[in-house]
C-alpha cells in the first residue's frame, strides 16, 4: 500500500496553505494530515454528540429528549 497521496488544488490554496504551514512552523504534509486529523465525519459527530446528551442527562438527573437539546440555545455558533 502506497503511503502517500497527491491532492489537487489551485495554486492560490497551495500558496496559502504553504503560509499557513510555514507561520506554523510545520510542513505542508503535516498541516493538511492535521487539519485532517481535526475533522470529524457525520458518524463520529452524531456518536459525540449522543455521549454529551448521555453525559448531561446524567449530570443533571433529568430527562431532557433530544428535542430539547435541540430547541436550546447553539453553544457552538460564533458569538
């Protein structure tokens, strides 16, 4: 199994992606493998989310549905 792959991007991604890497102190491959690393799919969100529920229905003894997690407030979005 090869251990590399090349990925195609404009010039202007590139560019800024080297900047990126190189303000970091990193190299190119090790950014993209990172901002890789960092990016969770569908599963894996929908998993992290349904052990947070778990935990505070816990936390807080109640019942709390999902519905209600879902009409509260978006703890997430930009202030």
């Amino acid at each position: 199994m090869r251990e590399t792959a090349s990925i195609r991007v404009s010039w202007q991604t590139r560019d800024h992606l080297a900047q990126v890497a190189k303000d970091r102190g990193v190299t190119v491959r090790q950014l993209v493998e990172q901002l890789a690393a960092d990016q969770l799919t569908l599963e894996q969100a929908a998993e992290r989310m349904a052990a947070v529920r778990k935990d505070l229905r816990e936390r807080m003894g109640g019942t709390l549905g999902d519905e209600q997690f879902v009409k509260g407030p978006d703890v997430l979005a930009p202030p």
